[in-house]
C-alpha cells in the first residue's frame, strides 16, 4: 500500500465538567487527508484545500506531528501529503486535531501499524503543541481512539477509552465568530474554589459512572461546568440561550465545544439531536449570525481509512 | 419482627483523589446495634458499650438519624436502641456513620421497608451534621449501599453505588491519636490551583473507570491527591513512611482514610493486603504508637441484619 485516503474526525473537548481531561469522538463532522509514500525522505505538505495554512511541513501541525513519530521509526522513503480541510480553524471541535491525527494515523498505516493508536497519540500531540502552545491530549485523543477519552494524566500519558452508549448523539454549532484558544486560555483564573472544584470532580465520577452503565440521564445530570464556563460563555454570542434552547428540545446536556465558540448538546437519540439543531439554529438566525451546524452519532470507531 | 440485630460497616471516605465525593464499605470491621420495637413513642438510646457517647436520643448521632426517619413516617409505636461500638470515635473510618446509619436500617427493616437504601442516607446525613457540623454522605452512602459510592451531588442528594471489583482489599491503620475532624477541616485552604484541581477530576475519573472494568492497575494509577493529603499527612504521625511502606509492598495506593487519622491501602488480594498489615504494623511497632490494624474485602451489600 503506497497511498491511503483517511477521514479525520472532529472532536468535543472538556464536556463541561471535564475541562483539559475528556473528550469525545464526532462521525459526521471532520476533514479527509491523502498521504501517499515518496522516494524522497522526509515529510511534505503538497496541498490544503479548504483554508488559508502553511504549507511548510515545520509550520504545519500535521507536518509537525508526523515528523516527530519520524523520529521514532527508521524509513528509507518519505511520505507526501495532501489534506482537505472542512473543519475550521478556531471553531472548538478539533480542526488542528483532526490534521495532527490524520498524519500520524495514515503514515501509521502505511508503514503496517509499528504503533497503537495510543502510542500514536504522542506524536500528534506535538502538532497541538505547536497550534496553541500546549501539547494537550484532549482532541487528538478521542480523534485517534474514538468514542470517549479520559486523559488522565499526560505526563506520564494515561489515556482511557470509553465506548460510547449506543444511542448517544451530538450536536454542535458553529457560531461563524473568530475566538482563538489563546484568548479563550487568557480568560481562565488560576486558582478555583475548593468547593466548585469537589463539584466538579464529583460530575466527572458521575459522567464516567454515566458512560459504563449507559445512564442517559446520569450523563444529563454530570454534564455541568461551574468553573470554566461563566468565564468563557460570555466570549460566545448568545451562549445562554442556546444552551438553555438545548436543555428545553429534550437536550441531556449542553456547554461550550472545547474553547469554543461552538456549543454541544449531547441527547438520546438521533430524532432529538435532530430537533435541537433546528432550535439552535433558529436562535442564531434570529440574531443574523452565520453558523454551521452538525448532528453526528458518537463515533466509537475513531479515524479511520476511506479507501 | 419486634427486634433485629445488625451489622454496621466501618467505611472509608475520600479515597485519595475522591475528598468529599467517594468512599467505600468495610466488611470486616464495624460496629452493632440492637433495636426493638416498644409501645412507647419515640426513639430511646438504652445501651451503649464500648464508648462513652451521649445516652440523650438528641444529642446522640443514631438518634438524631432515628428522629429524622420517623419526621417521615407515622408510628403508633416507637424504638429503643443498644448501640456496641467497635469502630472508635475520631477514627477516620466513618464511627458516627455507622451508628447513623445503623439506626435508621435497623428502624426501616422493623417498619416493613418503607424506604430505600438510598432514601435512607438522607436521614443518616442528619447524625453526620450533629456529628461534624456538615451533613455530608461521604460515609453514610458506603455504609448503606455497599462497596463504593459517588456523591456526585449533595443537593439534591445523586449517590451512584459502583460494584467493588471482586478482588479489591483495604488495609485501614489506626494511630491511636485524638484527630478531631473539626482540626482536619481547619488546615484546608479554601482555593486550590487550576492546575491540581484538573489532576483531581482527572484521577477521580480514572478511578471509576477503573472500577467498572476492574482495572486495579488503572485504580492504583488513580488513587493520588496533591490537593489535600499534602496539608492533612502531617497531622498523622509517620504517614510517608507507612505509606511508601505500604506501596513498596504491593499496594495498589493508599492515603488518608476520611479525614484521619486512620491510612488505607489497597490492594488486589487478601494477601497482598495482609503482607501490607504487617509492614505497616512493623512501622507503628517501632515508633512505640499504639494502632489498631483492618484488613477486609470490600463490603458489596453494604450494612446488613444479623439475626
């Protein structure tokens, strides 16, 4: 095999309550990559469709990621890349994720698998590295393994998957505003109360708890952000009423997607999901603001080969 | 059924990562009680052997539970209880709790079952608050449902009871010091870092995710607190050593059992935990420092009748 089509998924990070630690998988939303073997050692980007990135494989998260799992492996050929973008930058589900991941996945494949997709998950945390300045696991991670991740600990990397109930849906939109992480990060105070912070930890127990015994309404009840969400909401327009448009459409549970500025709500069910969207999205054509829009089952299966 | 004797665990409350939110049922270490029924109304402490604690139905912690009980159900009867205390007061495995917990069991079987397990930790809280000031679950929710529990939220009460993997064992030292939780409480700060409350909820998830797939590596991984048992340990004589004692012999991990003085470990296997007694004995021994020493499975049914 010389040449591999993936898609890349796009990702949910922090779920309320589970800021820098959770993440989930999308199977409807994400970009595809080409990459193909060269005679010619080393890695080049050779196209971006869909958005204005650097082509230079050092400035490019998928170059970056993909030359630091070259490190580890020993190759007389080199690997070129092409990547089609349809995640947007700075939309909070995992656009420079999905591209890190898609790199280390597809030149993984070509070489037979000499890594797991957890190892691989090292490698594409290099490529976060460079797009916000903190190699964070919390996209790439459930981008490569699917479903729902649990970054434990990332010094030493310990990362749980978890299968995603069956009837578990997502839905997400896109307000069509700029906010980058930077900004979303300088937002954040360093210090938390003890008190929020036990609560907190006691909705990530109850999200975990949630996901093994497929309590739907657990999940609802976990899916709760006292700390970085009254700091960051105020960064997305109309937050509050999305969000509370969610909760009343029979959402289980609703926050800001990663830094945002997107908003998730998570429901049972696709027809759910489904009336959600069309409430979400009445609100920000109410308010004459562009958005996007997405209704995806939770993918278990993660990145995957399309041919 | 006129009198019932029961069978109140000992239990183990923050579990490391889990301050305020986890805690876990003993089996082999706990106190009993006898309750009967009697034509006159109300609750009467008649016994108490073993400790010297208040005979005064109001100012005693299972009658303050009794008498929240019976706000809810009406009787033409009412109650005395004999309490034999074996769990020592200021333990730091969960005596007030027991004895709370214990009386409104033993009432709730004598009655026919009225309430759940569940609703019943409500009424147990109430000897938890004259006992500490706080009416918290930490204990009492072991207590009551067995193996361990999640108190995700106090109000309104949501406990998820999580099935103990077959295998798991405590060791529980006692220091026979005074540790009084009221002093317990006084050295926590009210704020903790951004930084250290993500490893908490980080930790917090991987121990429930490693309960439910009876992962004891995952859970070893997982029992770590840099938030409170920094501050705590040093109110408990030789804490480092007996726990670096007790990881050096085959402890999943091990930390401060609710707020002291009492330290747990666990581990997979009744003998890897009785190797871990020895060692941990070993230290008190040789500081001269009278303990008390636990070794038990963990308790899945939680309290229970004995005849």
């Amino acid at each position: 095999m010389n040449t591999i089509k993936i898609f890349c998924p796009a990702t949910i990070a922090n779920l309320s309550c589970g800021f820098d630690v959770l993440g989930l998988c999308l199977e409807t939303a994400g970009d595809e990559m080409i990459i193909r073997k060269s005679s010619e050692k080393g890695i080049r980007i050779t196209k971006i469709i869909g958005a204005d990135l650097p082509m230079e494989t050092e400035k490019n998260v998928a170059g970056v990621a993909a030359l630091a799992m070259l490190e580890k492996v020993e190759t007389d050929f080199g690997f070129e890349i092409e990547i089609y973008k349809n995640i947007k930058a700075g939309s909070g589900i995992g656009s420079s994720a999905a591209s890190s991941a898609g790199a280390v996945f597809g030149i993984n494949e070509l070489l037979g698998r000499p890594f797991t997709r957890k190892e691989l998950v090292l490698f594409a945390m290099q490529g976060e590295k460079l797009a916000s300045g903190n190699a964070h696991a919390d996209n790439v991670a459930p981008a490569l393994l699917g479903g729902f991740t649990l970054v434990r600990s990332t010094n030493p990397l310990d990362i749980i998957k978890i299968k995603s109930p069956s009837e578990l849906y997502a839905t997400v939109v896109h307000p069509q505003i700029e906010l980058r992480t930077s900004d979303a990060r300088s937002v954040l105070k360093q210090t938390v109360s003890l008190t929020s912070a036990i609560t907190q930890w006691g909705n990530v127990g109850g999200l975990i708890a949630g996901l093994y015994t497929e309590d739907y309404e657990l999940i609802g009840r976990s899916l709760h952000d006292e700390i970085i969400e009254p700091l960051r909401s105020v960064l997305i327009p109309g937050f509050d009423l999305i969000k509370q448009t969610a909760l009343d459409n029979g959402a289980l549970g609703s926050g800001i997607s990663g830094s945002g500025p997107s908003i998730f709500a998570l429901s049972k069910g696709k027809k759910a999901a489904e009336k959600i969207a069309k409430a979400m999205s009445q609100i920000y054509k109410n308010m004459d603001l562009p958005y996007e829009i997405h209704v995806s089952k939770i993918n278990d299966e993660g990145i995957k080969v399309v041919i």
